[in-house]
C-alpha cells in the first residue's frame, strides 16, 4: 500500500510546479519532499521524475498517479471533515490566512479569543494577500482565508468556495498637518484632484480601487510613492509627501502631523472569509467566522480616525 505522506508530496509537486514550492506549502525543506517521492519511486517502481535542462519535472506517469493522489486526498479529508463534525467540536491543527491588516487590526484577539475557549484546536496563521489567499485556499493548502474587496474593485471567488460576511472598513484620506484640505470637515473626490498620493502598488487590490474611485470623479491620481506597509505610508504623508487613502482596520496610531478627514461618499471594503465548500461541516469554521464577527461588532466604528 502507498503511503499517504508520499502521495501527498507528490499531489503538492504536481500542484505547485516544483519541488521547493511544494517544499514551502507542506512546509517541509526540499530535501525532504525529493526523499519521499524517492521512495515512492522505489515503492511503485516507476519513474516519477525526470531531469529537463537545469530543473525536474514529473513524468506522464507520475501526473496520472498524482491525479490520483488528489482524489485520494480529498476522501481523507472527508473522513476527518465527518469525524470532526460528529465530535462537534473543534480540534486539530487550523491553517488561516490573512491579509496584513486583519492579521494586524483582528486576528489576535480572535485566536487569543480561540485558544482560550477551544484549547484543542490550533489554528496557524499567514499573511496573505487576498488574490493569493483566494488560490491557496482553492487548492487545499489552507483551510480558510480573511480577504476584502471594494466594491467597485470585486475579488474574484471561483466555484467550490463558501465565503461568508465579516464586516465592512471604512477608509478616510490622511493629509499632512497644515495642508489646505486639512481646513475642510469633509472632502469630495474632486477636492483631491492634482494631489500627490502615496499607497500601494498596482495590482494590490487598495491601489486599484484608488485609482477607479478617482477616475469615476475624472480625476487621474498622481502616485508619487508606491508603498506596501501602512507605517511608512504615514511617516510619508506626515513628512508632507504626499497625501493618502487608508482603512482603518490595522491603521494603528498616527504620527503627530496628520491630519484626518472623511471621504464622501464613504469607501468602504468588504471584509469575508473563504474556504472550500465541501469542509463546511467542520466546526473550526463555524466557530473562527462567529469569533470574527464578534470581534468585528465589537470594534469602535471611528477607530483610527
């Protein structure tokens, strides 16, 4: 009989294309992932891979068996969905992703909140951005993911995928101190037009939203500074480099010389959480999602402003 750890390194290499990718989502090293799919050549006595130019790619063979390998897979993981859903409670090792700012602004009380109530269960948490996270969890390498969208800016949610509400972020612009917008309670898309601004990089679902929100305003955002992390896009703008569009969840304290002020109308993204829908009975969903929503309606809706 094939052992299950074996197929499970070979599933995974079929998967993400090379041995050190699957390495990384099994979270074992290289070495290990090429010494089981060594003895699974020995144990079925097939070629499994083979050496093309400087990299290793799996044979016809070794495709078919991984093929198989993954419906192997998803009856075991049935079998323990079934299990756990008759004990009805949750236990075992959770993995979770989470894009930076829920990882930042939720998830510690949510899973200090879990480890409490729940001390068998053992959730592991990522960070992940959403676009990724949608694909990891589509493929079984992580059992649920935090993600957002905007809605004019929607995340793609392919079939074989429940996802479910958690709450809605607000966003407010963020000027330097002193700046001549600061005088105004309230701005308006068209207020920030000729502005110099400072977000994230295209592609990431907050820069592409900033840019459709403006453009729909016939304003063409000027973006001066791409950055990732929401720290040094506030020690940009209270240096007077520019100007900013930042949720507040995650957003943390502000620098002395920024100034805050609402967007109307006021964007908002959505927050939900993902996972494949065949793992729906497992009670570690049920009770990750309601923890999220508790702590979500338990947050200041003016957090951060």
């Amino acid at each position: 009989m094939m052992d299950l750890g074996r197929l499970r390194a070979l599933h995974a290499v079929a998967q993400h294309g090379s041995i050190g990718a699957a390495a990384s989502a099994l979270g074992y090293t290289p070495s290990a992932v090429s010494q089981q799919l060594a003895k699974l050549e020995r144990e079925t006595r097939t070629t499994l891979l083979e050496r093309r130019g400087r990299g290793i790619v799996l044979t016809d063979a070794a495709l078919l068996l991984a093929e198989t390998a993954g419906q192997v897979l998803g009856l075991v993981e049935q079998a323990e969905i079934t299990l756990e859903a008759q004990r009805g409670t949750p236990v075992g090792r959770f993995s979770l992703a989470a894009f930076a700012t829920a990882a930042r602004g939720l998830m510690p009380l949510v899973l200090a909140d879990l480890a409490e109530r729940y001390p068998a269960l053992d959730v592991r948490l990522t960070e992940v951005d959403p676009p990724q996270a949608v694909e990891v969890v589509a493929r079984g390498d992580i059992d649920l993911a935090v993600v957002h969208d905007w809605q004019n800016t929607p995340l793609a949610v392919p079939d074989g995928l429940s996802r479910a509400r958690i709450g809605e972020d607000a966003a407010d612009v963020l000027l330097p101190q002193g700046h001549p917008l600061a005088e105004r309670d309230v701005l308006v898309p068209e207020d920030l037009a000729h502005q110099r601004w400072i977000c994230q990089q295209p592609g990431a679902i907050c820069h592409d939203w900033l840019v459709r929100t403006l453009r729909d305003a016939q304003v063409e955002p000027d973006v001066a500074h791409q950055v990732v992390e929401y720290q040094t896009q506030k020690a940009l703008i209270a240096a007077g480099l520019g100007v900013g569009l930042l949720p507040r969840l995650g957003r943390g304290e502000l620098p002395d010389g920024i100034v805050v002020r609402p967007l109307r109308p006021t964007p908002t993204r959505r927050l939900f959480a993902v996972w494949r829908a065949q793992a729906s009975r497992r009670p570690a969903i049920t009770v990750l999602v309601e923890a999220m929503r508790a702590h979500w309606d338990g947050r200041d809706s003016a957090d951060g402003v």
